[in-house]
C-alpha cells in the first residue's frame, strides 16, 4: 500500500472519529442545555448563600491572671464546663471585707440595742419617781398655803414659813427634775432608735455590695454557655486579660443551622414562607440536603450597609440587588452535622409549591 492510500485511510478516520466526538459533545451539550433550561423554568435557584449558624464570643466579666485553660481549640464542650480560670484572690479578699463589715455593723446594732435598754430602764426609773415627787411637791405646796395663812394670821414666825417655801422649791425642783430625765430617756430611746435605722439600711446595701462581690468571684470561673465547639485559642496561662475583652469564641450546638440565600429581587415574586428548598453544599454534592423558607428580609442587603445606597445626587445606576431569605435545614441531625458555618451552598426553590405558612 503506497503513502497516498495509507494517507487517504487515515484522513477518513480522524474525520469518522471527530464527528463521532461532534455528535457526542452535541448530544451532552445538549442534554446539560435543555437540563438547566428545565431547571430554570422550575426552580428560583441561586448560588450566592451560605451556612449560618450562632458563633458568640466568649468574654470576660473581670480582669486579672489566667491561672488555668481547660480548653482547646476546635474541642466539644457541654454548658457549664469550666473553660478559663481567672486568680480569684484580690476578689475573694475583697468579699470577706465585705463581710467583716458587715459583721461590724451587726455589732453596732447590738451596742445600740444595750444602750437602749439601759435607757428604757432609765425612763421607767424616772417615770417612776415622777408620780412619788408630784405627790410630794403638791403636798408640799398645801403645807405652805397653810403657814402662810398661818403667819398672815400670826400663828406662824416667818422661819416656819421660810422652811416650807424651801421645802416647797426644793419638791418643785425635784419633780421638774423627774420630768426631764424621762424626757430625755424617751428622746435618746427615738435616737438610738433612728441610728439602728441608719445601720440597718447600711447592711442592707453592704448586703447587696457583698452579693456583687460574690458575682465577682463566680465571674473569676469562665464556663460554657451551652453545648457547642470552641473556636481558636490565643490566650494562654498566665496572660493578664481585662474586662470586656473577647478570649475566644464558641460555636452554638443547641441552635439548628440556617442558611442565609440571597436571592434577586425578580426572583422573590416566587418565593414565600413555607416553601421547601432543595440545598446542595458543595463540600458535600452527593449528599441531599432540605430546607424551608422560615422569614424574608424586610429589605434587600444593601439597605443594611453601614453606608446604605443613596441616588439622590442622580449618579444611578440600576443594579439587580439582592434580599435575603432564611432557610432553616429540616434534613435529619445526622445530615445536619456535616455542615459548617460560612460554607457555600446552592438553594433551589420550586417556583409552583402551595405557599404554607
């Protein structure tokens, strides 16, 4: 077989062989057209969503040492699991001096309370002798009535009558003495009663001083707030954190995941609350995901900028935008597991679904 036969059989071929790839790339194209074409008429999809999920930051209530870390990074903890222990001595310190104050003010109501017994028996001593010392100064003013008659009608010298006017201021005296002394054992009774007052309302507020110093010491021990994943430690034994400052983060295990779906706004028209979502991960393409529409944003993502859009100067330019739909995840806990916060998904809507509620 001379070269130009053999040139002419190979020629007939590679032109066989590239029709025949012509023909299957026409048909795959084909197929994968009039897919997404039915796809499009049925679904509302977008590839521009994500997973959602809690991820709160783990802050401390006090400043002080970190003493221990009872947490790594990416590790599962359940609420109340002690995850940072801050030194706790200035804090407990601070709550027992507290306390001794509050002793101290138990004691002064004590004195108080003694001080006001010794004044209540002394104004019932000089309660006592007031009615003794009345009779005796009006028996003693009827003696001098009757020497004064006495001596006006000179049966009486002048010395007897000086004695019984003595007698007689003397009795006055004591009883105006009497008098007094109660008054003023029932006047310190109301003032000591008035300063227990006082000290009573002072151990109530050391009361409620003594209860935040015990917050104190209790915030010195960092605990899980509920179940959940740790996120990346940087902190370590020994390093002096404040108040406020954020230590770590944690996952929320307790709350279901979502997915926030941005979907265009000629797309919303077909959405509605209720609607069940078919959700591809693309971590996880094999793996079937479903959904529903719980809520729709009120207004579209831009609007929730911190510098939100404004046209007023007439530079516009329309651009398709975008309004956030929740999806909450209805597949089984098993399924649920495999996603993680930030990873991208693909959400279709069926456009013809009852719109439940």
């Amino acid at each position: 077989m001379d070269i130009k036969t053999r040139i002419k059989i190979t020629d007939r071929l590679i032109t066989r062989i590239t029709r025949y790839l012509a023909l299957l790339i026409i048909f795959v194209g084909s197929i994968w057209g009039i897919r997404t074409l039915w796809i499009y008429w049925k679904y509302e999809q977008t590839n521009d969503a994500q997973v959602q999920e809690y991820i709160n930051p783990v802050i401390s209530r006090v400043g002080g040492y970190l003493t221990e870390v009872r947490f790594e990074e990416n590790q599962i903890v359940n609420k109340g699991d002690t995850l940072l222990v801050v030194d706790n001595r200035e804090y407990t310190y601070d709550q027992a001096a507290t306390s001794a104050e509050i002793a101290k003010q138990y004691a002064q109501v004590k004195e108080l309370e003694a001080r006001q017994y010794t004044l209540s028996q002394s104004a019932a001593a000089a309660k006592s002798q007031i009615q003794g010392r009345e009779s005796k100064y009006r028996q003693q003013e009827l003696d001098y009535n009757r020497y004064k008659k006495l001596y006006e009608a000179d049966a009486a010298t002048a010395q007897m009558l000086e004695e019984k006017q003595a007698q007689l201021n003397i009795g006055q005296s004591d009883y105006k003495s009497s008098v007094e002394n109660a008054r003023a054992a029932t006047a310190g009774i109301a003032d000591l009663e008035a300063q227990k007052n006082v000290v009573a309302k002072e151990i109530a507020r050391l009361q409620e001083l003594e209860k935040y110093k015990n917050l104190n010491v209790g915030y010195t021990v960092i605990t899980a707030p509920y179940r959940g994943r740790m996120g990346k430690r940087s902190i370590d034994l020994g390093q002096m954190i404040s108040v406020g400052q954020v230590l770590t983060y944690i996952v929320n295990d307790e709350t279901p995941k979502w997915i926030i779906a941005n979907f265009k706004e000629t797309q919303i028209r077909n959405i509605h609350v209720g609607n069940e979502v078919d959700v591809v991960v693309d971590a996880y393409p094999d793996t079937k995901f479903i959904g529903k529409v719980i809520s729709i944003a009120p207004a579209t993502g831009s609007s929730f900028s911190l510098l939100p859009p404004d046209n007023a100067t007439g530079n516009f330019v329309k651009i398709v935008q975008r309004i956030p739909v929740r999806i909450e995840i209805t597949s089984p806990t098993e399924s649920e597991e495999l996603l993680k916060a930030g990873m991208n998904v693909n959400a279709f809507i069926a456009k013809k679904q009852t719109n439940a509620k």
